[in-house]
C-alpha cells in the first residue's frame, strides 16, 4: 500500500468515527484495507482506479470461501461493498478523486431468508423463569431477557443501555443511536418493568465496580458484550431445557413472530424492532410451520 493510500485511509477512518457506529466502522476499515492490499498487489494506484476494478474486486470476493469451503452470504457480501461504495463517495466527496468508481457497482441480491429458531410462547416463559431472583446476579439476568423479549432490541443496544434509558415507571425505554445511529423509544411490558426495577434497587449496586455508566453489568462489573450476552441467553435456554439454539437475536424473532400472531400492525413491529425499510420486518409474516400443520390436521381428509 502506498504512502498517499495510507493517508487516505487514515482520514477515512476519521470520517467513519463519525459516520458510523464503532463496530461497523472497524469492519468497513478493515475491509477497505483489504482492497486497497488488493490493488497495490496487481500495482494499481488509488487515484488510477476504474469502475472495471472494483468489478474485479468484487468477483474475487465472490470468490472467496469459509474455512470450511462454503461461500459467504450474500449478507456479507453486500456489506464489503458497501464499505467500498462509502470509502469512495468519501473520496469523491472530498475531491481527492475525480470520479466514484464504485457508483455503478451493484449490491448482491440479498437472499431473504425465514428465521432459523423461532421460540414458542412457552419456551420464552420457561427462559424468563428460569433465573433464580434470589441472587445479584439471577436478578439481573431476569431483567436482561425480559428486556429482549419485551423489546426486541438488539444485543448492541441492550449492552449499550444506561439507567437513565429506562422509566420504569412509564414503561418506556430509550435506544439511543441504535442501529443506523438512529434514536427510538420502546414500550416495556410490566413484567420487563418490574424486573429491571428489582435490579436496579435490588442488585445492581453489588455489581458496580470501575464501570458505573452501563445499566447491565458482569460479574465483576465491567460492560456486558455481545459474547457474554449471547453465552447468558444460550446458560439460561438450557437450564429451562429448550433444546432449540438460542441466541440474543432469537428472541428478536420471537417477539416479532409472537405480535404478529397476535394481529399487531407490522408498522408498529417496524418502529418497536427499529427497522428503517417496512421490507425487512416483513420477512416475519410467514405462515407459521405449526399452524400449517394444525389447518391441515383440521381441514385435510387424510389430516387426522
């Protein structure tokens, strides 16, 4: 990589602290990286590069495989494009090339795929009840999961909660600079009010230690991440003896499969989920596999 490209990238990652969130703007930067690798190893320079490049980059992306062999979603896909797209509008914007070379490149099209594990209304209590509220720790852990299945939220927005997000009291909950740096505000159900009431009086003074910000905290009182979330879900799932694969996100599905089931308008579950295109909350209203095999049951004559 070339001096010039390296600053380049430098002022780009300014750009991107800004632009977008933490995580996101470290994938979009390493991803950069990667292409701007690819470039000086084929000895193209920065300010010479055409749309026909980046069409070649992205074949070699297509290209690529897992470790395991298998080809990596078009999800992924469309994301290491659009790093590329944004570093060049970037470039562009700021005159350092004299044309987006990346503007006519096309996104992937995306696969729109069902929900892999969906949680019965049943599974989701027996998870909610399955911590012991008598501890610090068993209190917290009740809150968090009545949160996800209150609200949907994402594992990122859950960690990044502070107690000044939540009114327990009204019942309502503040995401601030979710998803697409995007504010909203989220209705609790009681039980979600009540229990991260219970930790909030209850349990979370025995938790702080050097982190006091973040309303959700370890054991030892550092900031919850995804990893210790998505390992607290999948602890509490087996100890309720749901034998499905339940991450954060499950009960994101859930939650969105459950309202919908009970005839709520998939623009309220839009705002609720925080998705900014209606089409991406629309992948819910699939017909359920158990209620298809109740109507055929019912109404097939070879059914019973």
């Amino acid at each position: 990589m070339s001096a010039k490209a390296r600053r380049l990238l430098g002022l780009y990652e300014d750009d991107a602290r800004i632009r977008y969130e933490t995580k996101t703007g470290h994938e979009y930067l390493r991803e950069v990286a990667g292409f701007l690798a690819w470039l000086a190893g084929r000895g193209v320079a920065l300010a010479s590069v055409r749309t026909e490049d980046v069409l070649a980059y992205q074949s070699h992306l297509y290209a690529q495989r897992k470790r395991n062999g298998k080809p990596y979603s078009s999800g992924n896909l469309k994301n290491r494009v659009k790093a590329l797209k944004g570093f060049f509008r970037f470039l562009y914007r700021r005159g350092y090339v004299l044309f987006d070379p990346a503007a006519a490149v096309e996104y992937p099209r995306s696969e729109r795929r069902l929900p892999r594990v969906i949680l019965t209304k049943d599974e989701a209590r027996k998870i909610l009840e399955a911590p012991a509220t008598q501890t610090a720790t068993g209190l917290r852990d009740r809150a968090i999961l009545e949160t996800f299945y209150a609200t949907g939220i994402r594992c990122a927005e859950l960690a990044n909660l502070t107690p000044d997000d939540v009114d327990t009291e009204e019942r309502v909950l503040r995401v601030v600079r979710g998803k697409g740096r995007r504010d909203r505000n989220v209705p609790l159900t009681r039980a979600a009010a009540q229990a991260i009431d219970a930790y909030l009086t209850q349990a979370r003074a025995q938790l702080v230690r050097r982190e006091k910000r973040c309303l959700f905290l370890q054991n030892r009182g550092g900031r919850m991440d995804s990893g210790t979330l998505n390992r607290l879900v999948r602890q509490w799932a087996r100890a309720a003896g749901v034998k499905k694969h339940v991450t954060c996100h499950t009960f994101r599905h859930s939650v969105a499969t459950h309202l919908l089931k009970g005839r709520a308008d998939i623009r309220h579950i839009q705002a609720l989920l925080g998705h900014a295109s209606l089409a991406t909350t629309q992948r819910y209203t699939h017909v359920e596999i158990q209620d298809l095999q109740e109507v055929v049951r019912r109404a097939h004559p070879r059914g019973r």
